[in-house]
C-alpha cells in the first residue's frame, strides 16, 4: 500500500499500479483509438476528395487532435478516471488525495500524453514510471494525479491452529468478557503468522500478547504451558463459546408438545390382563355374538337327520329345514316362496 499523507495528515491506503500494468492498459487504449482514427480518416479522404490540400489538411488535423487526444480527455473526465484499458486492467486514475479527477486533471495527463507517449512511442513515459517511486508519468507529476489499482486480490483466510490436545477444555471457566475485541484481532493475526516470524520475535510477541490477555482476564496460564500454546487455548475456548451461542435455541421459542390438547379426564383406561386379540381376526364387536367353530356343521347334521324323521312319518319337512332351503321336499322352491308371499 502506498505510504502517501495527505495535506491533512492522512495517510492513504492505496496500492499504486505499476509499469507493466499500465504499459498493457495504454496499449489496449492505443488500439482502439487507433483503430477508431483509420476508419474515420478514410471516410473523411473520400468525403474531402473535392477538396484542396489545405482543407484535406486542416480536417486531417482537426481529426487527429479530436480522436487521439480529446476523445481520451473526455473519457478519462466523464468515466472518472477510468479509460477501456484501465477499465480492463482493474486500474483508475485518482488525485493525489484519492478523489476523483476532474477536466483540469485529465486535459494535463492527455497533452502531456502527446509528448510522452505519441511522440516518443511511449519511452519518455516508460523511463519517468521506472524512476518515480509509485509509477508515475510526467502527466500524472504534473496534474497531480496517481494510477492506482482497484482491483486487489482479496487476503486468503488462515485459520486459527488448534491447541494442543491436553489444553482442550482447560479454560471453560475463564472469564473472556473484559477482553477487547482489538486484542483478540492481534492474538488472531499472531497465531495465523507465527510460523512466518522468526523464533526470537514470536516468542516474544506472544508473551507480549499473553500478559496483555491476563491482565484482562484476571487468570495466569497453568505452569509449564508456552505462551503461544495458551493463547491458542483461549482463542479455541472461545471460538466453542461463540459456537455454542449460535446453536443455542433462541429465548421465546415455544417448548416441544406446548400448545397441545391435555389428554380427557374420565375415560376408562385399558383393563390390564385381557387377552390380547390374535392378529389377522377381526376384533369381536360388543353385543354381537361370535360365531363358535363347528356349530354351523352340527346344526346342518340336526336337521339332516330331523328331515329323515319326517319323511319316515311320511310327513312333509317344516319350512326352514335344510332340505327345503336347498330346494328338495314337497314342493318346489318357487311354490315355497310364494306359499310364504316371497317373491322371486
């Protein structure tokens, strides 16, 4: 990040764009400007084909002037600093302060652009941003203006190494609540970098950041444990706080079952010691008589011999018998039914 301090004593945190970038943002814009010049040039030469030389030559300058140096202007001014190359890039023209530029600013950087880059085919340009501190051209000196890159790539997330194994749980009951949230950002940042620093200076950063912890906590670390290894302690038992926390059902959320209709005071419950009914039979229904196995077979063997009683008396079977339910006896089976009035 640029060290560069404003007027007001700010310092500002920008990231400068360098040679390479801006040479690949320059030549992007070159070709399409370029590009954009010939084919109106040869428009303008078959339109200004009655012309005399000096008005074919005061359009040729006129279009030169209008394309490679005002159309930059106007789209550095209305963009922002943000020309198709820039744009491509990730790149962006600002103030020294870090606003936004205006004309003024944009007018500076595309006449000197002619000298430095036009005229000289970029050299001029190339050797001022090798020299100058934070890559700028003689345009940007001038206008007080700075390339700076907007997009950066983001920081890649290190976690947090765990404690050691006999350290898990040893401070369930430290009271975190006094520590800030700055300290807990530098001990963070320590323990993701320490295996970058040297040795001596870890070492005696994390005794920095250990005594600093006790003095909020109230608590010395148990005898014999390193500091890094007790700051890594502490940061995991909060870490489990804060995990707990998330997990933990939210107060007002209504109990299991609450809400539910309470069971009917003065039903009978069930009579221990019944038989339980055998599975695959339909239960027995109250009032209903259950049919015994065998009866059906013994009453058809009564009346079977009952009707051979009545035929040896030479009497006919009374109505009902089994012989005149299935047809036989005196009688046929309509005579039957209409002798009763049962129609067919």
């Amino acid at each position: 990040m640029s060290g560069w301090v404003t007027g007001d004593a700010v310092v500002l945190g920008l990231q400068p764009a360098r040679l390479p970038s801006r040479a690949l943002a320059v030549l992007i814009d070159l070709v399409v400007v370029w590009a954009a010049y010939l084919l109106i040039t040869l428009g303008l030469a078959v339109a200004t084909a009655s012309l005399d030389e000096a008005a074919v030559m005061a359009v040729s300058i006129a279009s030169f002037l209008l394309l490679l140096v005002g159309v930059p202007i106007a789209v550095e001014t209305l963009s922002h600093g943000r020309s198709l190359g820039k744009l491509a890039c990730g790149l962006r023209v600002v103030r020294d302060d870090g606003g936004p530029i205006r004309f003024r600013h944009a007018l500076v950087r595309g006449a000197m652009g002619v000298v430095e880059i036009l005229m000289t085919f970029g050299v001029v340009a190339c050797v001022a941003s090798l020299v100058s501190e934070r890559g700028r051209r003689l345009g940007d000196v001038f206008a007080g203006t700075l390339v700076v890159r907007e997009r950066i790539p983001a920081a890649r997330l290190l976690a947090v190494p765990p404690p050691p194994p006999w350290l898990v749980g040893r401070f369930a009951g430290l009271d975190l609540s006094a520590v800030p949230e700055a300290l807990w950002l530098e001990i963070r940042q320590y323990l993701t970098r320490a295996r970058e620093l040297d040795p001596a200076v870890g070492r005696r950063l994390a005794e920095r950041l250990a005594d600093e912890l006790v003095a909020r906590t109230g608590t010395p670390p148990p005898p014999g444990v390193p500091a890094d290894a007790y700051l890594a302690g502490v940061v995991a038992e909060r870490q489990a706080r804060d995990a707990r926390r998330a997990l933990a059902p939210a107060s007002g959320m209504t109990a299991p079952g609450a809400g539910l209709a309470p069971p009917i005071v003065g039903l009978t419950p069930p009579v221990v010691g019944l038989t339980p009914p055998v599975a695959g039979l339909t239960p027995a229904v109250a009032g209903v008589a259950v049919p015994v196995p065998g009866a059906a077979f013994a009453a058809f063997g009564s009346g079977c011999a009952a009707e051979s009683d009545w035929a040896s008396s030479g009497k006919s079977a009374p109505l009902g018998s089994p012989r005149t339910r299935s047809g036989g006896g005196a009688g046929s089976p309509g005579q039957a039914r209409k002798g009763h009035g049962i129609e067919p």
